[in-house]
C-alpha cells in the first residue's frame, strides 16, 4: 500500500524535505500544506533587497511551480491545519479536508513577537518581519510617504538588516535596542562593535539600553514611548525583537515540547511517525550537548534531509555543525558554531584589510564557535579546526602575521 | 541567449538556454543534480560548486576574494571551480560547459 506523508509548514524546511523524499525515492503521496498563499520562497532576503527593490515575491521562489507537480508534490496553500489526530493518523485543515497520514513532518517555522505593552492593539504602522506579506505591507507603507522616518525595535539580525536595507533607500532609520549593546543575544562584543561602527557609519541612530514601555498613534504617525521617558515619533516601526515557535499543534496534539518542539538524534518528535524539523524545535545537540533551538535556513535544510533519509529506513542522527550568514551593506558576517557557554575569546585582525575581523570563541582550549567578517577564510577553517576538534595555539591565531593555517 | 551545458556526477547532460540569472538559478529551474543553492544565491553556503570547463574558464569574470576562500576547502575543488550562483549567464561564452561536483 502507498504511504502518505504531510509536511506541514512550506518554507525552507517543508519544501526541502518534500523534495529530499523524492530524491530518497518516496514512492507514496507528499502533501505539503502552509498557510501562507505564495509559492514558497527564500526567506533571507525579506530583509534584504525583497525590501529595498522593486522584485515581486515570485521572484524569490524556493522552487519553480512546475518542480512541485513533476514530482508530485502536492502543494496545499493558504490553508490552515487545525489538528493532528495521532491515534486516527489524521490532520484536519481549516477548509473541511480530513488527510490520513503515514509520516508527519512538523515544519511550522516560528512566528514574529509583536510585544503586548498599552497602545499596541489600537496603533496603526507597526510592523513585524518574517512572511512576504508583512514585507509587502511595509513597503506600501514607504510608497505612500514623502520621506518615511523608520524607527525598528531591536538590534538583533533581522533589524540590523533592515536597518541596513533601508538605509540603501535613503531613509532616516532609528534602531533601538533594550540590552546595552546590539546582538547581545548572539554575538560577542567585538561583532557587535563592528557592525555598531557600520551602521553609525552609514547613518543609523543607534539607541541601545531603550526598553520601549508604550506606543500611540499621533495623527498618521506613531509615537513610541520609553521607559526612561523619552519619546520617539516615526512614521512606522518595525519589531524584530524575537520569535515564538509555533508549537500550538504539536502541544495539541500530545507532543513534548520544551523551549520548542522536542525532538530526538533521529529528529523524531515523542509520538511515533511524527517529526519536527527548523525553527519550531528543540534538540540537544551532539557537538555541544546542551538543548538548542536554532533560527537558520541551515538547521532546517540539513534536519529536512536527514528525516527524509530516516523516512526511507536509515537511521541517521543529526550532527551538523550550524552555520549562518548575514549581509548588511557591503559586510558579509558568516558564522559557524553555538557560542553559547563560552568563556575567552580570541579576536583577530588581518593586516591587509581593516574590515576583515574574526571571533573565536573557547570555552577553555575548545573551539566552540567563530564570527567571520567579510574573512571566509576564517570562516571555513573555523568550520574544518571544529570538526576536526583541533587545538589552536591562541597566540598564533590572534597574530595576523601569521596567516590562518589549513 | 546564451547556451549552457551542464554535466552531472551521474552523466547526465542538460543542454540549456537562458538570458539572465545566475547558473544556480538556472540549474534549479531545471532540477539538476547536485546544485541546492541553500543560501539563495549569495555566496555564503558553497552547496553550488561546479567545475567549468578549462577552455572556458579564463573568459568569465574572475571570482571574488570571498568565492574563492569558500571553495578552497570545499571536496574536489578543482583549478576552475566556481560557484554558480556567482556566475552570471549574461557573462557565459555560447556554450559553456560546466561539470557539477558534487
């Protein structure tokens, strides 16, 4: 008998996995089910030039529609899966439709915090980043604007980016931050130095140590109240302070879930037959053997590949060191490792060019991580040094005369 | 319009046309073996690597600093690998060959 198994969630994770199983040779039904409407498309560059250039979302597709029914990839869009029934091997869609499973793979992404302070609900222009949709609706937003007066709310990647996109238009942008510094979630201080200086550099306001405490509509305009009193009017605001993973229906439906969904080595949920990929979940992780939750299109490409495998019959555990990257004007950080846990770092500086930087980050003589700019040579030997557990001389790493070994 | 070969691990050999994009996009659109192009094209992920032909490989445009520090650890880097996201169609002699590597 022809096996069924439903993907939910189409981003990077969703379609990769659909594709993966064919490529595994799945020979029983893929349905592939979101409820976003578009053909699913690269998220990275929503905050990048999808923002700042004229291209429609078509543009940005993850796959060509014709790819989907040549490999019989049933794509379900604009609908909504309400339930998962575990013990009738069952889902139900918002549209009536009752689809039995064999394998269900969880890829339900994360959801954008807008956070709840007085003023939110009723204010108009704000904005949160993470669909097309919220995308299209800010860039309707600047159409209609003589000259829009941005401000974004957080200073983590996804309002760096926009930040910096932005200002490619020309536009005053205004970025505050609660912490004390930007990406105090996920970078050392010395990351977070340089792109402060690139983007003061480039004209961004940067206000760090502001906790936003209200928010109210002044005629067309929003006005955003801090809790040190100060005030900041803007013609819109965009929130990049974080995501929630959507877990509701794993919850629902009996799962375990911890900071997201759980899932094993196998990326197997608690119940059988289901697994969970991306965002939404959360895993201990070999390498660093500490439970993580990773937003990157890397973590959910590489978990939806291993679980089409492990549908096939193979038993493979997941054990892939992550990486990510981040293009902000003409900077490209590349990131590889969890720094979570670390205790010294190592910062180095190439002699040949002032904007090439990289942070190594040790927890004793361990290598757990590395932050490369506009530097991939410091980013795949950071890459090739973990993997093969090395142990770096320190002294010789931060010395620039002395060129990055292989 | 400009045609471009691609030959695959396995043999096989797409003969394609095209008038702008990349050669990752290019060989997405057509579901060719090898090429994932996980990063959308910007040079950060090195899961396009191809080999192009030495006859080739001199009349492109030469790679960046940062392509040719992502493939030089990449398995069966060659004299004339690239990415293929970095190479441009409108930038490729008529009938371009290239060998995808992984």
């Amino acid at each position: 008998m022809n096996q069924k198994c439903i993907i939910i969630g189409a981003s990077h994770g969703g379609v990769n996995c659909a594709f993966a199983l064919r490529k595994e040779g799945y020979q029983g039904s893929i349905d592939l089910i979101d409820a976003d409407p578009n053909l699913p498309y690269h998220r990275p560059p929503l905050s990048k030039t999808f923002l700042n250039e004229d291209l429609p979302i078509s543009q940005y597709s993850l796959w060509a529609e014709e790819s989907y029914s040549s490999e019989n990839i049933n794509l379900h869009l604009g609908k909504r899966v309400l339930r998962i029934l575990p013990e009738s091997k069952t889902i139900v869609l918002d549209t009536g439709e009752i689809l039995p499973y064999d394998q269900v793979v969880l890829a339900t992404g994360a959801k954008a915090i807008m956070p709840s302070l007085p003023g939110i609900e009723e204010a108009k222009n704000l904005y949160t980043l993470r669909t097309a949709a919220d995308v299209v609706a800010i860039k309707e937003r600047l159409k209609s604007l003589q000259n829009p007066e941005i401000a974004i709310i957080g200073a983590g990647f996804i309002g760096l980016e926009t930040a910096a996109s932005l200002r490619k238009l020309g536009h005053p942008v205004s970025l505050y931050e609660r912490e004390e510094r930007i990406l105090s979630r996920v970078a050392a201080q010395p990351t977070a130095d340089y792109f402060s200086a690139l983007h003061q550099a480039h004209g961004v306001q940067l206000f760090p140590g502001k906790t936003l405490s209200s928010v109210s509509e002044t005629g067309n305009r929003v006005t955003m109240i801090f809790t040190d009193g100060s005030t900041k009017v803007a013609d819109l605001a965009i929130f990049g302070i974080g995501v929630r993973p959507a877990v509701r229906l794993a919850q629902e439906a009996g799962l375990t879930t911890d900071s997201g969904i759980l899932i094993d080595d196998h990326c197997q949920s608690s119940i059988a037959d289901i697994y969970a990929l991306g965002d939404c979940c959360s895993f201990i992780h070999p390498r660093y053997r500490r439970l993580v939750r990773i937003e990157s299109v890397q973590n959910a490409v590489d978990q939806a590949k291993l679980i089409a495998k492990n549908i096939m019959g193979q038993s493979l555990s997941y054990e892939a060191l992550p990486w990510f990257w981040s293009d902000q004007y003409d900077t490209k950080l590349q990131m590889v490792g969890i720094n979570q846990g670390y205790d010294n770092l190592v910062v180095r500086r190439e002699l040949d060019n002032d904007r090439k930087l990289s942070v190594w980050y040790f927890e004793g003589t361990r290598l757990l991580a590395v932050d490369a700019i506009n530097n991939a040579k410091a980013y795949v030997l950071g890459t090739k040094y973990m993997k093969e557990d090395r142990l770096l001389d320190k002294e010789l790493l931060a010395n620039p005369e002395v060129p990055l070994s292989k | 319009m400009s045609q471009i070969i691609f030959i695959t691990q396995n043999q096989e050999r797409y003969e394609l046309s095209a008038e702008s994009g990349s050669l990752m996009e290019l060989a997405k659109a057509n579901r060719i073996s090898g090429i994932d192009g996980d990063c959308g094209g910007v040079c950060s992920c090195a899961t396009c690597h191809i080999h192009i032909h030495p006859d080739h490989f001199e009349q492109l445009p030469a790679a960046s600093e940062i392509e040719l520090e992502m493939l030089e650890l990449e398995d069966n880097v060659s004299d004339t690998s690239r990415l293929a996201c970095q190479v441009k169609v409108q930038d490729a002699p008529e009938g371009l060959i290239v060998t995808v590597a992984n």
